[in-house]
C-alpha cells in the first residue's frame, strides 16, 4: 500500500516520486561474484520485456480485492501486482505471499514484493535474507517472476531505514548476493526518494550532524545538508546488485494544500521524470533527471519501473471531475502512441520504462487533512469504461503495453 509521507514534505511536492538515479558504485562495495548474478538474456535485466510496458495494479491489501476480479471489471489481466510486507517475515508475511502466489499462478505475471524493516536495517539477519531468497525461488516454481523491492525512500527520514547509506547499501547487497544465488527470475529494484526537498528535514529518522551517517551525506563537504549534495550516489548498492530502478509518481494536484480537485498539468509525469517541473506546485528543476542518468546513460542501461502511480480526487471536494482528473493523468502515464501537447510518447522518449502499477486503492490521506482519496480506476463503471477504453486506444496496433498473456510469451 502506497505510504504517507510527512507534512513536512507537502510544500515542495506536488507529487509523491519514489525515484532512481545513476550514482557509481563507490569504492567501499565488494563484488559479488558473476556467478552468483541472475542468468540475463541478450543483454536485458532479469524479468526485463524486450519491447513494452508491463501494465500493473497495486491492490488493496485490507479489502484483500481478487486478482482475478481485474479480469471481470477490466477485461484485463495485469501483468504485475505489488505488495507490502515486513521484512523481517512473520509467519503472516510468508503466509500472504503463499496466497498471492497461489491467486496469480492460474494466469502467471511478476510478484513485486515490497519489503520494509519496520525494526531497522540492524534487526535483518543473514538467516532471514537466506530465507527470503529461498522463498522466492519457491514462488518462481509456480511460473511467476519476483521483483524486490527492499527498504524504498531509503533517503528519506520518516522510515527506520532512512538516511543510513553505509548500512542500507551492506544489507542491499547481501540480500541480492542470496536472491541472485538461490534465483533464475527474481530481479532486485532500488528505489530512493525523489530528490525535491532534500534533506527531508524534520523526519524522525533524519541524519544528526555529527554522526558518520551525516559525513557521508555531507558531500560537497560544507557541513550542511541541502538539495546541493548528492542524495543518490550515497546510498547506490552498485551495478552489480541492482537489476532495476524504481519510481513512483503521483498527482497530487498542482499546488498544496492537497484537498481540492485539480487537473493535472500538461506532460507533468515525464516532467517529474526528466526533473523539469517547473509549474503551480513550485520550481524543482534543481532535481536530477533521473532517467538520463541512470537508464539512457550507455553505461548502466538500468530498466525502470514507475512501481506507483495514480491520480488524486477527494470525495468530499469539489473542483475537476474524477473523469476528467484520472483520464487527463492516464492519458500522459500510459502515452504510447505519439507526442501531444499534453503527453510525451512513452514508448519513443522512455524505451527504458518497463513497467507501470496503478495504485487501486481508497484511502484516508495525511497530506489531504484526513480526507478520503480514491485513486482507483475499479471505483464505479464510468471509470472502469474510459480506462479500458483508453488503455486500448492507446496501445493500437503497436501493442506496446502488456499484459499476462505476453508476460508468459516474454519467459519462452
């Protein structure tokens, strides 16, 4: 389930962005043997389509919606499901995902597991990571690929993982040395934080001056965190552990405070990608573009996935229709099929964006003051028709976006 994050955020976001970029390796990492990498198959990551998006769903974890109901209400069989458990597993987390495991066989597709150390970095064991990469390599017998995605806006400061770059990066590679050991279709995703608003000040977990953790951050060394350092190089795993790259984009609106109903703004979602919003919700060009360096760099080639995504209304507020908030958006999401001035041809600017989840959920959210938002594209039949309407139109005849059934051709 998509995460809240901490008011003090609110004011320089418009949108939630989990993102990726493309630090080098530093000097301090060991490398993990070749032979302990998963098998890539002419030159593409693990579970990387050679050609297309993977189309996705984030569910409900509470109202614990079937998989399969996606076929009835969308005609549609996703390609890719996310899920949160913690991590280190309880017998419910194992539990969870055996059921997960079993829902999604029938029809086959990628397990994206999100895996949060609730207890802190320090809590996770050599036995527990041995244990979870053991379990994935059970899932995988089932015909499903898995995705992990551990510790996500590890450069934040509201989780207990945050802003802990030497400890983060050791247990990030020590669980993808055992997933890559035990595994043949499990790929390993590294997601920090957008870099707007860095350093997140305020967060209960945020780095104290003083500390080893503080140095490290502290890159151009002038005693001071600001958007000025680097807020990704510090905790990048390296090449060798990281299959994929992550981020998460969402709408908001265009300026805080988050309650009314606002339209997206025209190409807003490749803006946030390449760091070139410069709009309502306030100037963050200072932000790297994350897709430049890290997917279409000619060295690290890394694909990505938008692991969340979705578009904001309030059911209490009036403002733009849901309709026309959510369209507008997935109109520039799923954008394969030429260049608008509303939207940037996906499969032309970003042939490296692989996957895209849509967050179906309703929820009470902090940032809107408590209200409920319903982010859903399966809330009522009007949306369910123009997504699917959509969704269709766009992929055309260049079939560009995925589904199960190409999933299990793309494993052949």
């Amino acid at each position: 389930m998509k995460k809240t994050i901490l008011l003090f955020m609110v004011l320089l976001l418009s949108f939630v962005i989990t993102a990726c970029s493309n630090p080098k390796s530093t000097s301090d990492d060991q490398s993990i043997s070749s032979k302990k990498m998963p098998k890539i198959k002419d030159g593409y990551a693990p579970l990387e389509p050679q050609r297309g998006i993977y189309f996705g769903i984030v569910r409900d974890d509470i109202t614990r919606k079937s998989i399969h109901s996606y076929d009835t209400k969308l005609g549609i069989t996703p390609a890719s499901y996310v899920t949160f458990v913690k991590f280190p597993m309880r017998q419910q987390d194992i539990d969870k995902l055996n059921a997960l495991t079993k829902e999604i066989a029938p029809t086959g597709g990628i397990l994206l597991i999100t895996l949060e150390p609730l207890d802190g970095l320090k809590a996770i064991s050599k036995k527990d990571e041995r244990d979870f990469a053991a379990l994935c390599a059970k899932i995988e017998k089932q015909g499903l690929g898995v995705m992990v995605r551990f510790a996500h806006e590890m450069n934040g400061s509201w989780y207990p993982w945050g802003q802990q770059p030497t400890l983060y990066k050791e247990k990030f590679r020590s669980l993808a040395k055992y997933v890559h050991t035990k595994t043949q279709n499990t790929a390993m995703l590294w997601a920090p934080n957008s870099g707007g608003g860095y350093p997140f000040s305020g967060g209960p977990y945020e780095a104290k001056r003083g500390t080893k953790n503080f140095s490290v951050l502290d890159t151009d060394k002038n005693g001071k965190l600001t958007m000025h350092d680097d807020m990704y190089t510090p905790y990048y795993p390296g090449d060798d552990a990281v299959d994929w790259v992550g981020m998460s984009v969402y709408h908001w609106g265009n300026k805080y405070p988050w309650l009314e109903n606002e339209l997206p703004e025209a190409r807003s979602f490749t803006d946030y990608i390449t760091g070139n919003y410069n709009g309502l919700g306030g100037n963050m060009s200072a932000v790297p573009d994350f897709y430049a360096l890290f997917c279409s760099d000619g060295t690290h080639k890394k694909p990505m996935a938008i692991t969340e995504t979705a578009a904001f209304y309030n059911t209490k507020q009036k403002g733009a229709s849901e309709i026309a908030i959510k369209r507008a958006w997935w109109n520039q999401v799923f954008n394969t099929f030429g260049d608008t001035k509303q939207a940037l041809d996906l499969s032309v600017h970003f042939p490296k964006i692989k996957m895209i989840n849509w967050f179906d959920i309703k929820k009470k959210e902090m940032e809107a003051k408590g209200n409920r938002v319903d982010w859903r594209i399966t809330g009522n039949k009007k949306i369910q028709s123009a997504f699917v309407h959509d969704l269709h139109l766009k992929n055309g005849k260049n079939k560009y976006l995925l589904f199960a059934k190409e999933f299990r051709a793309q494993q052949k």
